[in-house]
C-alpha cells in the first residue's frame, strides 16, 4: 500500500514540475521580478536560464490586426528553437496614449531583453523608454515609428514606407470614385502616430495632385479602433453628410466596422470604401462588392523579423545603429536604415476579388 502510496506521490510530483516548467516557459508567469533594490542587473542574473525575453505591446488587446502580427513572432521562435525564447503578448483593453506605460514598466521588471511596442503615442511613452533603455532593455517600435522622439528608441520596423501609404491610399479611392465627390477619413485614435502620418499623407496628396481637385475631404473621425464606435461613426457620417460618396479608414478595426453599416444599409456602390484592413476580415465585403479594394502589408513578417534582430544581437554581434545589417530567415537581409527605420516591405499590398481568397487564409 505505501509502494503504491509512494508511486502517485512521485507521478503527481512529475506532473507537478512539468506543468510549472510549461506554464513558466509560455511566457504565462512573470519570468523574473527586480530585487529589494530594484537592481535589474541582479534580476538578470538570477533568471540567466539563456533564453532571449521579448515582450509585444499591441495598441490593444482584442485587435485582429495585432494578433496577426504576433503570429510572425511565433513562427520565428518556431525556426529558431522554441526553447530559445520567453514571449509575452500583453498590452491594454484600450489605446489611449498612456494606455501602454504600465506594460512597458512590466515588462522591465520581467528581465525583458527587448519589448517591441506599437505606440500608442509619438511621445507619451518617452519617459517609460527611456527607464526600459536605462535598465539594459532594447525598445522597438513595431508596426509605425514615434515621428519627433525618435531619441527614445533602438530602432523601429516599419511594415512598409509610410511615404508610399498615403499617396497609395489616395489613388485608390479616387479610381473608385471616379476622381470627383465628397469623403471622410474614419481613423483609429486620435493620438495614433501611424494614423496621423498617413492622415497627412492623404491630404497632402489632395492638395497637391491636380488629380484630385474634384475631390473634397469633409471630416476625419475617430472609432478608436473599438467595432462599435467605429460602426457608430460611419452612421454619424452617413446622417451628417447625404451628398457623402467616400470613405478612407485606414485601420484593420475600421474598415470592416464600416463596411458591416454600409452592407446593412444597402448602400453599397453608393459610398465607395477602402483603407487598411486584413485580409481574412474583409473577404465577405470585397466577394459581395460593399469594398472594391482595399491595401495592407503582412503583419506578420514585422514580428517575425523582430525575433530574428533580437537573434542576431545575441547571437551575431549584431546592435540596432543605422547600416547595421541582420540575417531574417526567409525574408533575407535587412539594413537599418539612416533614420533607425527598417522597412519590412516597400510598397502596400493591394487586395480586391482577384486575389482575395489567396490572402483571406493566411492574415
Ligand atoms: C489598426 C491599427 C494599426 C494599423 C492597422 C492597419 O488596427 O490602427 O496601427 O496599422 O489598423
């Protein structure tokens, strides 16, 4: 009886340690805290295991879009050895600029080596990089770059050139609405430094291509990057504007959100959308003819060349400085470029029913 006694206590004692090792090791326990003296040199010597700690701050929780692009940090960890790395996706139910601070601070006293992060703001986050950077953490900026506090950063990776988004996106609508008539861009946050770059770009572009004289922008709007704001704004525009003929919503929440009110509506043809979105949530409105085109990049190569620079650091001498040149598993080589950027992609990617099903089932 004590055999059989002695036997379920030494399994139960197995079981017990794997399901911690595994629980620890999926990034769902904190990997290390600071010490009495909040000395973050100590806390990395006493997690020393060898594993490279990388954090992804999304804008928010709950965003397809940013689910895709931590799919990319997955499939890195995946070629270069699971075991190799701690990765954590964590980040606030909302994007407000300060939204993200407590995040960043967690992650530090986690032991974090690099915490990539989708700003929320150009400069609200200065104060909380600055202390990450000051205790040996590399900070990138994933997804866009913070215009104007780039002192406060390793570097960023781009999904694409911004320059080319703006311009994209212009040309877009206009071949949709024949180049004349009234629109409205339905933004994500306010504070949002991708956003407020492309929102530039848009208008920069309307005022300055003499193709687009017939075209007038009557109001830009915020969803939050929330569906049912989002949804509730594109209603707004629809009452406020009856001679309304198109819309730009640069965000992955937005444009479907806005799709799904002009579905509903029957107004399709009508109001002509494009913007930014995924693929795989925009599929049922670009079949039906509610969106007849829209662009992106792939979200989730940004992660998967983050993981592989966090690689090349540790295991190449590799450090973030302008010319410096990392290996990225099958996208290739890429350079730092003179301003701290790397540019993922070049160009946006542009998406309607002759190659929609194609994408729909990878982001
Ligand atoms: C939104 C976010 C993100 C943007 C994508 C296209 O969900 O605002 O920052 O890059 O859409």
């Amino acid at each position: 009886m004590r055999k059989i006694f002695l036997i379920f206590l030494i399994m139960f004692l197995c079981a017990a340690a794997a399901a911690l090792w595994f629980f620890a090791r999926s990034g769902g326990m904190p990997a290390s805290g600071l010490n009495a003296s909040g000395d973050k040199q100590s806390a990395v010597e006493a997690i020393d295991d060898g594993m490279l700690r990388i954090c992804f701050i999304p804008k928010n929780l709950g965003n397809p879009y940013f689910e895709a692009l931590s799919s990319g940090f997955y499939d890195a960890i995946a070629e270069l050895g699971e075991e190799n790395f701690s990765y954590v996706y964590s980040g606030p139910e909302t994007a407000e600029a300060d939204s993200q601070i407590p995040y960043v601070e967690e992650a530090v006293q986690n032991g974090a080596d690099a915490i990539f992060i989708a700003a929320n703001s150009n400069d609200a986050l200065n104060d909380a990089f600055d202390a990450a950077r000051k205790a040996g953490v590399r900070v990138y900026i994933i997804n866009q770059d913070i215009p104007g506090s780039e002192a406060h950063r390793d570097a960023a990776i781009m999904p694409v050139n911004f320059d080319a988004v703006g311009a994209a996106q212009m040309k877009l609508l206009a071949e949709q609405m024949g180049y004349e008539g009234r629109f409205a861009i339905l933004s994500a946050t306010a504070d949002a430094p991708d956003q407020n770059t492309w929102i530039e770009l848009i208008k920069a572009e309307l005022e300055n291509n003499p193709a687009y004289e017939k075209m007038e922008l009557l109001e830009i709007v915020y969803g939050d990057d929330q569906p049912e704001k989002s949804a509730a704004e594109m209603e707004a525009l629809l009452s406020k504007y009856p001679d309304l003929e198109g819309v730009i919503a640069p965000t992955a929440v937005g444009l479907p959100s806005a799709c799904k009110v002009i579905q509903a509506r029957g107004l399709a043809g009508k109001i002509r959308i494009i913007g930014l979105g995924l693929p795989s949530e925009m599929a049922e409105f670009v079949r039906d003819g509610t969106c007849g085109g829209f662009q992106l990049w792939n979200p989730p190569y940004e992660g998967y060349l983050g993981v592989y620079m966090v690689w090349a650091e540790k295991k190449q001498g590799f450090s973030p400085a302008p010319g410096a040149r990392f290996p990225a598993g099958k996208l290739g080589e890429y350079t730092i470029l003179p301003n701290g950027q790397i540019l993922t992609l070049t160009d946006p990617m542009q998406y309607d029913k002759s190659n929609i099903e194609k994408y729909a089932v990878l982001f």
